[in-house]
C-alpha cells in the first residue's frame, strides 16, 4: 500500500510519505514517492503519489518533461499562474496515462489508479494542497479539513484528529506524523521506512528542507520505544473507570 | 459496520461491542451485539456478533432455543464439555444460517456473512477466546495474540497494541477499550454508542459485570474529552524534533 500525509499549518506546510512499493507479499521494494519542483522566489510544487507504481512513475515522468521542454503543448506546471491551475493539471495528466493504460484492450489484474496529495505556492497566493482523484478531480484543504492522508489512512488517524494543531512548529508537526507513521508501520506490512519528509515556510518560495528518516534512525526509533509509555502515561491521566 | 473487542486478562475475560446497526447512511438504528448465556457455578459462555444482521440474529436465536429444548438433536452449547467444542457448534450453527439464506436462489446485493468473538470458560478448563469466521472455521487467541477484534477495527488498533497489558485491571481495561472505540466512534460513522460491556472473572463460573455506556455516560465523556489532552501531554513527553 502506501502511507502519505500533508498538512497546512499557520507556518507553512508539511509533507512525510513511507517509501514501500509492493506487488504481492512475496514482492517488496523501496521508492520514492515525494517529488517537488521550485523556481526560486516564484514556486514551489510538492507532490505525494499513492497507487499504481507505473501510473506514479508515468505521471512524474511527464510533468517532469513539460517542466523542462517549454515548446510542449501542454502547459508546464512551473507556467501556470495558481496552484489550482496546477493541480487541473496534473489531475488531467494522471487521467491521461490511467486512460491510456486502461484502454488497451489487454486484461489485467491490476488497478491502474493512483491518488496524489499536491501541494505548494505560487507567488500572489497563500499555500495550497489538494488531494486528487484517479478521475482527475480533487478537493482542497481547508480550515475545517487541514491535512489530507492517501493509502492506509486508519491506522494513523485518531492521532492526527487528536494532536493536530495548525498553530505548531514544523518540528512538532514532524514529531506527530512519526508518531503516525509509526502506528501505521506497525500494523500495515505494506507501509515502511524510510520516511521522506519536505517542509515548505510559507512565503519563502524555496524548500526549507528535505530529507529521508530511516528505519534504524535514532530520531525515529526513540519516538516508536517512547510512545508505548507515552500513551501509558497518557492513559493514566484519564480518569479511572469504577464499577 | 461494528466495532466489537475481546480480550484475554490474567484475571479473566474483557468484552465490548457498539450497538450500531445500518442498511446505508438514511438506515440507522440500535441493536445489542453482545450476547451470554451460563450456568453458575459451572460455565459462562458470552459472544459478540458483526455482519449481517438477520444471520446474527438468527445464529442467537438458534442457539437460544437449542439451550431450552433438551430434545433438540443439535447439541446445546450448554452441555458441549469444552470451549472448543462450542467454539465449534457456535461455527456450524453460523455456517449452516449463512448457507440456508445464500443457497435460496434468489440474489441479494448484500453479503450475508458474520464474525463472532466467542468466549467463556467451562468447568476444568481455562478462560478462552475465539474469533469464528462465517466459514465456521475459527482461531484462538494466545498469549501471543490476547486480544480479537472484529469490524471496523484499525482506528482503534494501535491504542490496543501500544497499551494492553495482560496484568491490568479491569477498570484499566474497560478504560483502554473506551478510548478504543472513542477513537473508533469519531473515525467511521458506522460505529456508535451505546457501549455494551461484560466483565468475566476466571475460576468464579458468573457474570461479575453486564452494563452499558450510553453516547453521553459521564465517563465515556470524560475520556473522549481527556483523551485530546492526555494525547498533548504524550507528545509533549516525546524528544522534539531538530532539523
């Protein structure tokens, strides 16, 4: 499967994402599933994929070109004037190649849909996400819906709903999504380390940073031994049941 | 859907289920899932039901009646002479319910399968848990695995798995399980309030504890409403973050 998160703080926005790729139990690998784009002081464009491997690939593939060969009939997504110009158009790109695959009269056993969490600033707007359906359609987050996970979102929710405050940090908001990841690692064979994770500081228009947390990090695996007594802790505090 | 929970204590058996029931979202109404029947001083047999209503039902009922009719040629799972073997006849029973309405020749756009948590104990064996599948096959729970979970159940996995203890209390457990399905109740819809619950102590062959948590019981408020800080203060308790 996949796990990947994005969040819209006060600061700026968050993005993590795990980097299995499977098909089949007997079929495991790691890859990359956090892609961005940026024009200094203009843009910056991040990207989330969950879904079909060869839909991902073909659809960062594309984007990728357009972004570089400028006489391509269609737009580059470091052209167009807003983000949601930029998330139609990547929602009409992933529709394209789903389309194409699915329309070759061959048979398979797999979906070719994907899911992609979008996100980023262009200069005269505030920073947006989007989550965007294999249909090439999507919705945007708001006050109300201030993050947006895609895969295995379950496991990893209640946390979130609970802890989510888009008054904090980046370096809080990283240390809640690693407590997120962290549940969802443990119950979702289909998710793992490691973690790549981007924070955008809202009006910088550059990345503030980019990295990859591995599984044997010292960072990551304090938190996962912390938080089995954390939440003891935390239960404890609640008051006790009588009967 | 259901979110029903059993767990395996050193010091007994721990049940709960919702009480939600739906056919759609404009469907919606109340129905008890949990389930018991003993004969004190000699054994305690208790069940939790999730899936299609009418075959729960109807499983219940048979198993109901079968328990007063002396006479009747499927044995009664009040004189089966181990968990194991009522583990079984609870199988048979929801294999043959399921079959009877599948094989009927009309066609339903609905599934007519179950899941039950079945557990207890008989005089001169230990406490036990099982999960039977609408098959009317089954698995046990150990000490490996000591507690099952049936319908909507990854919201409200990693509180389990992060904080069951097999020493706790009961109150502890009663506890943990309401922040389980507090979790679960604010996740999926499907899942509501009331709360049944049922406490079975080893070795003393009764009931010690049957009651239900109605959506606004004081308790249940207080860790829905505590379970946001207590979670603060967990995260707050895990080493920050630097990039």
């Amino acid at each position: 499967m996949t796990y990947c998160v994005c969040m819209r703080l006060n600061r700026g926005l968050v993005f993590m994402s795990d980097t299995r790729t499977n098909a089949g139990l007997d079929n495991i690998s790691t890859t990359k599933k956090l892609f961005s784009w940026s024009v200094p002081g203009e843009r910056v464009i991040t990207l989330m994929t969950a879904g079909n491997l060869a839909t991902t690939q073909a659809l960062v593939s594309l984007l990728d070109e357009r972004s570089k060969a400028t006489a391509e009939r269609s737009p580059s997504i470091l052209q167009e004037p807003s983000m949601f110009q930029i998330a139609r158009e990547v929602g009409k790109t992933l529709r394209e190649v789903i389309q194409s695959n699915a329309m070759t009269g061959t048979t398979a056993s797999a979906s070719f849909g994907a899911t992609i969490l979008l996100g980023g600033q262009v200069k005269g707007g505030p920073p947006r996400l989007f989550l965007i359906y294999p249909e090439g359609n999507f919705i945007e987050a708001s006050d109300d819906n201030p993050f947006f996970q895609s895969g295995e979102t379950k496991y990893g929710k209640p946390i979130l709903v609970r802890a989510f405050n888009p008054e904090m940090s980046f370096e809080r908001a990283i240390k809640l999504l690693t407590v997120s990841f962290d549940s969802t690692i443990k119950s979702n064979l289909s998710v793992g380390a490691p973690l790549d994770y981007l924070i955008y500081e809202a009006d910088s228009f550059e990345i503030a940073h980019e990295s990859r947390m591995e599984a044997d990090d010292p960072y990551f695996s304090s938190v996962s031994n912390g938080w089995g007594d954390a939440l003891e802790q935390a239960l404890n505090e609640l008051p006790d049941f009588t009967f």
